[in-house]
C-alpha cells in the first residue's frame, strides 16, 4: 500500500482535471487518498522513473524523449522534484 503525504494528495486534487477534464473524481484530500489508492497510483522521485515506469507497463512512449514524458495526462509534477504517476 502506498503512503500519500499531503504534497501528493494536493498535487492531485488540483491538477484532476488534467485526466479527467470532464468533471472532478476527487473532493477532498481524503478523496485523493482513496481514489489514488484504488487506481493504484505510484510517486517517483526523477523523470528518469518516469521512464522506467512507462517502460515496465508498456505504455506507449512513441515520439517522447527526456522532458515530453512530463506531458502525458498520467504524469503530475508534486513540485519537489517527485512525480506521481496516475493511471485513468
């Protein structure tokens, strides 16, 4: 089970629609928690695990190279240098 501190939990809750621009998924902290866990979410800490993570679950990566992963609906910056990945 992945511990989300509350930088994680922020990020998410005010970057929702990136993913899901239809409506909000989450109202809460305590929402963001729940629903990060269930879809299951993960944090890494460089683009580089971005990579790696994209790599390992065959997402498809065709045309991106260093920074452009950051771009993908799935990618939210914490803004401490740690990534969450989540997966709609």
């Amino acid at each position: 089970m992945h511990e989300f501190d509350d930088a994680v939990l922020r990020c998410f809750l005010k970057n929702q629609g990136k993913l899901f621009p239809e409506e909000d998924v989450v109202s809460s902290l305590e929402e963001a928690e729940n629903f990060l866990e269930e879809c299951f979410a993960v944090v890494v800490n460089s683009v580089d695990e971005v990579w790696d993570y994209f790599e390992e679950e065959g997402i498809d990566m065709e045309g991106m190279e260093g920074d452009d992963i950051l771009e993908a609906d799935e990618v939210f910056d914490v803004g401490d240098g740690r990534y969450l990945i989540v997966e709609g």
